[in-house]
C-alpha cells in the first residue's frame, strides 16, 4: 500500500459501537444487543490497534443498564479493549458530534467498511487565529 500512512502508535481510541463496530440497534431495541452481528473486519482493527500500543476505549450511546450486555458481546467476538464509556449523547439525523478540547483531537466518520486509516488532507471546523 506504496504511500498510505498507516496510524502510530500511543493513540487513545475512542470508538462507537452500534453501527460502527456492529449492526445499528437503538437503544430502544436493547433486548438485541446481545444478537448484534459485528461488521466485518472491525474486531481485527481494533486488536491490531490494540496490539500496537493504542488505547482502545468504546464509546457508545448505550446505557449503564446494558453494560454488562455489552462486556459480554465485545468478549464473545474478540474485541480487546482498555474501558467501555457508556451514555454517550444520543444524536439524531442531520446532527453531528463537535468535540472542542486543549489537545488534539481527530475524528473519523465510519462510512461502512472497515480498512486502514490512512492521512488525507481535508477541510475542517476550527477557531479563528
């Protein structure tokens, strides 16, 4: 993959669950996290990730109340994982997450398949200098 940058070492991952990592349920649909089948590629991702030092922290919508629902699906399919952070801000259609912090940040939006990260150049919010 001549002049794709794969992503370095010591990064700390936060990464969604459903629709990401998985099938898109709701939380109103709790009763089938349990079934949710996981997207192709993403376990070995996040492990290999993992495996290079990066921290890997899920970050879902999901409630407290499904936690423990939850340890059980990421260790039934293999995802290896530093903490699961859950009550994430629901959002909805046509909304977008703004995360304004002292240190860098970088965002991804999952587009449906699992790869490489690579760097591209692109266009993004930020502050007036």
């Amino acid at each position: 993959m001549q002049g794709l940058q794969h992503i370095p070492v010591n990064k700390i991952m936060l990464i969604d669950i459903d629709g990401t990592i998985c099938d898109d349920i709701p939380n109103e649909y709790s009763y089938m996290f349990a079934d949710a089948e996981p997207h192709p590629g993403a376990a070995r991702h996040c492990n290999q990730w993992y495996d290079k030092g990066n921290q890997i922290h899920f970050f879902t919508a999901r409630e407290e109340k499904d936690r423990h629902t939850t340890e059980q699906w990421l260790q039934k399919h293999g995802f290896k994982y530093h903490s699961l952070i859950m009550n994430k801000p629901r959002i909805k259609d046509g909304q977008e997450y703004v995360w304004i912090d002292n240190r860098p940040v970088r965002a991804i939006t999952y587009k449906g398949v699992w790869s490489h990260l690579v760097s591209r150049v692109t266009n993004i919010l930020t502050f007036i200098h």
